[in-house]
C-alpha cells in the first residue's frame, strides 16, 4: 500500500508486536486534500496513527493517536481511539484484509471534517464512547426521568436477581436509598474503574497524565463522598454501596447514566468513618480509601422516552400503542394476538374466555405446563404481566365483560376470537354506529388453519363485523379464484375436523403454534392498518400462508362490492383508503382467442388477442381468468377441500356468477359464439358427440336452471 500511493499514505515507522498480540504499525495519511466545513474536526496537512492489527479474522484492526486534539469529538473513544467500525459484524470483511480498514478510516476523517456525525448517534458520546457494565452485576432499569439536580436520593428495586430498578421516589419499604450525583461537565475520557480515577474525573473530566488542562467547574468530589458515605451508614455492615451518576450529553438533552458499585470493604470504612465522628458533618477525605479500590459499573437498560426509540415504531402495529383493545376468545387466535398487542405498546388489555387449559392446548395455544388446569383469561393475564409490567389487563372468566356495557364504551378496539354467531350478533347490536369502537373479527380455517379471515367494521360504520362477513361471503363464493377461502362460508365435512380426545372434547381444527402464531401476527398487522387509516375503511381480508399451497395470498373485499365484480381485486389500506393492485401475471402457452362472459341476463361473446408468455401486468380480473384458462389447457392445479364452489346448503352453485368471465378453448369457443351470438339466427346442435352433451355448467355453473345441456335457446 506505501509503495503504491506514496504521496497519500506512509507506514511512519517500524511494526511491534504488542503483548496482548496485536501489531502495532504507525501509519501517515495525507490529509490535506479534504473539504472542511464549520464545525468539521480540524486537521493537518498529514495525520499520524497507529493501526493495531489483531491476531486473528475476528479481531478488526483498531485506530489509535497520539494527541488529545481529538478529545470530545463524536466517535473517539477515551480519546484515543477512533470509531471507524459501528457493528464489525457487518462493517468488517475479513476477505479485504487491513486495506480496507485504512478505507474506512480515511472516509472516518473525510465525514469528520465535513462535520457530518450526528452527535446524538454517537455511542455512548457523553461518557467517552465506550459502554461500562460488568456482566456479573445486575441490570439496571431507567425509565424515569432524571433531573439534573446536584445531589438527591434513588432508590433501587429488586425484581429479580439479574434486575434492578431504578426510582426517584420511594413507593415501597423494601427499596434501597443510594446517592443520584448529577455532574456538570461530560466525561469524553471516561469514567475510570479504580476508586482514584474516578474522583479524579469527578474534579476534572480531562484530567490525566499527557493532558495538563485544568477544572472548569469547582470540584465535586466533596459532595459524592458525603452523599456515599450518609447512604453507607444507612446499609448493614459487608454490604456493597451503590451511587448513580448523570453525565450531561454533549448535544443536550436527557443526561447519560451510569450506576456503580463499590465492594463491602471500602463500604464499611465510609461507614465506620461516619459512625465515628464527632461532629454533625460529615468530611471524608480522598485517603480515606486504598487509591487502588476497584468500583464496578451495572449495565444500565435505558428505557426513557425521550432516549429510546420503539423499534415497532415504523411498523403497522404501532397504531396500537396506547390503546384499550378487548379480546374476546383466548385460544388458538386470541391468545397470540393478545401478546402481541401487549408488546405493540397497548395501555389496557381486557380479555374474556370461560375455557380452562389443558395440556392438548399447549400444542398451538399460547401457554406453559404450568397453566393447565388454569383458566385462559387468567393464566393469558399472568404471562402478558411477565412481557410488561405497565400494561392494565383485566381478565374476565365469561365470555364478555361483566360490566360489558361500561368497559365497551371506553373500548377503541374490539376483536371477536370466538368464531361464535352470538357474540357476532351481540357486537353488531351493541351500541350505535357513532359510540361503536372498530370491530374486528378473526378466524382460521379448519382443515389445515393455514388460511385466515379478518372481517373489519369501522368506527362509525351502519354494519357490524358479522353483518360485514356474511356479505363478503357472498361476493367470495361467487368468485372461482377464491375457492380456497369457501370454506369460511360453506358447511364443514367431518372428515376436514379433528377431535384431540376420544370422546372427552368437541371437534376442533388442524392447525400448529407456528400456523397460529403466524396467521395472528399477519391479521394483527393488517388490523393495525384499519385502526391508524386516516378515513375508516370496513372489509374482509383473507389471508393464505406461504406454506398453504393455495392463494391468493392476501385479499381485501369491501362489503360494498356489488355483483358485478368491484372488490374482487386485490386492494390495500393506506391512509384509510383502497386502492386497486397491479400486479404482473406469467401465462404459460395459454391461447386464449374467443371469450364467453354473462352479462345483464345473457351470454356473450368477444374476441381477445393471444397472449404469450411474459405478456407483462394485466388486470387482476383478467389475471384471473388466464389462470382458469391455465387450469384447463395445461396442467391441473392444486385445488382446496371442496372441489367446487358451494352454497350454503352444501349443493353447487346452479346460477352463474355475474360480471364472471369464462375462457374456453378456440374450438368450444368458435362452437358457442356460433349459437349464442345475437346477430346470428339459433343455430341446430350439431351431431358431433361432444357438443351434444356439452353443458355450459360444466364449465362454470349452469347459466339456465332449467337447462342441462345446450340447446338452441339462448339461456336467459
């Protein structure tokens, strides 16, 4: 590298093999040639560094200088050390050898001097760059704000053996009081790890042995030593001390905190100094303690608002936070559902099931061995208690609320898990359009529980999420691309359900935890949609998993769709409208020449151009017949439980669907178009043996109920 730009980068001078093993080889970058901006770190012609060259591939070379020019400056560390790799496992390549370290640190100066760091990303800035926390301490818990006042009282809750949390006012006597010292000056060179360093820090942050400033503030070592020791006194003897320390972030803001700890030995001679004075103030002096007393810093988890971004926070189901959602049914669904609305941020979570676990359930339900026996609401409560503990969660044991009428009103989301007729009802008489929070409705299907539906009723909306699904239901059995999905609105066949215990249990549907999970995280999301639209969108989306083998994968029907086909394209919710999905489609060697479509009572007939393979993006509609079409002249296609669309009663269809578009084969095609074209008189059959038993239901339902097969009269 010297030898190939020798004007732009030198090794300085002769390599050393360090004794933690890493070659240390001083380098010279020319740097006269990048652009400085104000604010812009300030440098030479030539900067001089040091590269430290690690033993082995999961060691990435490290950046080191000589001078405190430096200090303060966001992403160096103590310092001393530049910060020219934020994650190495993904910023450091191996295969590209240590030239592409040099790279990336000539870049590092090239974004220093055009002033480009974000000091509020720099890691760990206000306390010289570096994470302190010891592994064998406890985590401490911030979630309070702390002011930044120049002493007072914390107090630390235990909550588990690895857990901590920290308050600014005692709410329990179990609580442990320790010192909150707010300091006045950053720490860009650290904080230190001995007893010494640490006063030393605490009187000058720049203090050390290359640097010679001096204090900018008065010292403030005086008032740590007699906040620790009035705490000290105050704990029973052996026990360790701890202190919390805020450190002013250089680009404002929060203060950065540290919590330390140290060990019983040196606690008890602050306590034997305090206990043995004689007179009211307390004094300590810094030769009270050994100058090489070790202090201990806790891992701090910093889950302050105003420091924290949720890492849902540009996902869909953030729309959820701070919402009062019920779920009614906390089983196969709800259950998961209920997770992950309470991790989503909900305020209040109200949760209604009269079931009882049993261990059969914890094959797909969201429980543990030792919730059996338990009832859902209550054991689903006690685990959404052990994600978070800021949540409300009420539990109730039937299937509604008992004061149904007054938690329903303070509701912003209802979501039906039931798969139960009466609670659909009751929801869609509960209250007026104008007081209805947004209803939802999910369920699975029961053959494989790989598909899902999610009926949507808006806030505001004349018709109820029941009302809402049995319209779409309509829409989706008269559709042939969407015959996977009948199966919500068609009679189940015995053979499709699963009954777990021989002759203790009701029938239930197949279906996995990792089905379940996913098919509640994936109606979650889109419910999330409907609950952040900007205009209240009402509908049914139907979902399929990548593992079901059938699709569409996700569709949207509006319970305004008519018969003529409006809702049966794919659609999305954005911002609380619905928009109509262009979507490319491969045609396979499909021809079609010749369509037949129903149309205001009677069959017609239009010719199309060929398509070929690749023909680009086509409508959904029509995306669908090539598919049909594909179906018939290729190959067969995977097909659902029922084999064709059913009504109801379980019987085919016998009427065809309106606005339906049927695509025949060229010769079907040109015979059909022969017989039922308007301008043509009717024509006789003809005697060939397939056209005199062909029957248009056949192909897509009968278009004449009193008509088997074809005849000369044009169906009406």
């Amino acid at each position: 590298m010297s030898s190939a730009l020798p004007e732009d980068f030198a090794v300085s001078g002769r390599p050393m093999l360090h004794w933690s093993g890493n070659l240390l080889v001083p380098i010279r970058l020319r740097t006269s040639n990048l652009v400085h901006h104000p604010g812009g770190l300030k440098l030479n012609d030539h900067e001089d560094f040091v590269l430290w060259i690690g033993e082995t591939d999961f060691s990435p070379p490290l950046v080191e200088i000589q001078h405190d020019r430096f200090v303060g400056f966001p992403h160096v560390l103590h310092g001393r050390q530049l910060c020219i790799y934020l994650d190495t496992a993904r910023e450091w390549n191996p295969r590209l050898g240590v030239s592409s370290a040099v790279d990336r640190l000539y870049d590092w100066l090239k974004d220093a001097a055009a002033n480009r760091f974000d000091p509020n990303t720099s890691l760990f800035h206000a306390v010289g760059g570096v994470p302190y926390g010891s592994r064998r301490l406890p985590t401490v818990v911030v979630r309070h704000d702390c002011p930044m006042i120049r002493a007072q009282s914390g107090y630390l809750v235990k909550r588990t053996d690895h857990r901590l949390d920290l308050h600014l006012e005692r709410t329990q006597s179990e609580q442990v009081q320790i010192p909150v010292i707010s300091l006045m000056m950053p720490l860009p060179l650290g904080i230190g790890h001995t007893f010494t360093e640490v006063l030393a820090r605490l009187d000058d942050p720049f203090a050390d042995s290359w640097l010679g400033t001096y204090a900018k503030h008065p010292p403030q070592s005086p008032v740590f030593l007699t906040a620790l020791a009035a705490s000290a006194s105050r704990m029973p003897e052996g026990s360790p001390q701890m202190f919390v320390l805020t450190v002013p972030h250089p680009a404002g803001g929060p203060p950065h905190v540290l919590v330390g700890m140290i060990p019983g030995d040196a606690a008890d001679r602050l306590r034997h100094h305090v206990r043995s004075r004689r007179t009211p103030l307390i004094a300590v002096k810094k030769r009270t303690f050994d100058l090489e007393t070790p202090v201990e810093w806790c891992p701090v988890s910093d889950e302050r608002s105003a420091v924290t971004t949720r890492r849902d926070s540009a996902s869909p189901v953030n729309a959820f936070h701070g919402k009062t959602v019920h779920v009614w049914g906390c089983g196969g669904l709800g259950s998961w559902i209920a997770e992950f609305l309470t991790r989503a941020g909900v305020q209040r979570l109200v949760l209604c099931d009269p079931g009882t676990i049993t261990g059969g359930l914890l094959v797909r339900q969201n429980f543990t061995e030792l919730d059996v026996g338990n009832g859902k609401a209550e054991a689903l409560r006690e685990r959404i208690l052990t994600i978070r503990d800021d949540i409300e969660v009420d539990a109730h044991s039937g299937i509604f609320p008992e004061d149904l009428p007054a938690t329903f009103a303070t509701a912003h989301v209802v979501i039906d898990a039931t798969v139960s007729l009466r609670i659909g009802q009751l929801l869609d008489q509960m209250a007026s359009p104008a007081a209805r929070p947004l209803i939802a409705q999910v369920a699975t299907d029961v053959k494989t529980g790989t598909l899902g539906v999610l009926s949507v009723s808006a806030s505001g909306s004349s018709l109820g999420a029941n009302e809402i699904d049995r319209r779409v239901g309509m829409v989706v059995k008269a559709d042939g691309e969407l015959e996977p999905f009948h199966t919500f609105w068609t009679e189940v066949r015995d053979v499709d359900e699963l009954v777990p215990t021989r002759g203790c249990s009701v029938p239930t549907f197949h279906g996995s935890a990792a089905d379940m999970a996913a098919v509640a995280a994936s109606l979650t999301s889109l419910l999330a949609n409907h609950v952040s639209a900007a205009v209240p969108v009402s509908g049914t989306h139907l979902i399929a998993l990548p593992h079901s083998q059938v699709g569409p994968c996700h569709r949207f029907i509006r319970p305004d769709s008519t018969s003529q086909g409006r809702g049966l394209a794919d659609t999305s919710i954005e911002s609380g409208t619905a928009s109509c999905d262009r979507r490319p489609v491969k045609l396979s060697s499909v021809r079609c020449r010749e369509e037949i479509y129903y149309s205001r009572g009677r069959l017609r007939w239009r010719s199309t151009k060929a398509r070929s393979a690749n023909c680009g993006c086509v409508r959904a509609a029509d995306a669908r017949c090539a598919r049909r079409t594909c179906s018939r002249e290729a190959s067969p296609t995977r097909r659902s439980s029922s084999a064709k669309p059913h009504t109801s009663s379980g019987r085919k269809s016998r009427r065809l669907p309106p606005a339906a578009l049927i695509r025949f084969p060229a010769r079907i095609a040109t015979w059909l178009k022969t017989s039922l074209s308007p301008a043509r008189p009717a024509t006789p059959r003809s005697t060939n043996s397939w056209s005199r038993s062909l029957s248009i239901k056949s192909f897509s339902g009968s278009a004449n109920r009193n008509t088997k097969t074809r005849s000369a009269t044009r169906p009406r």
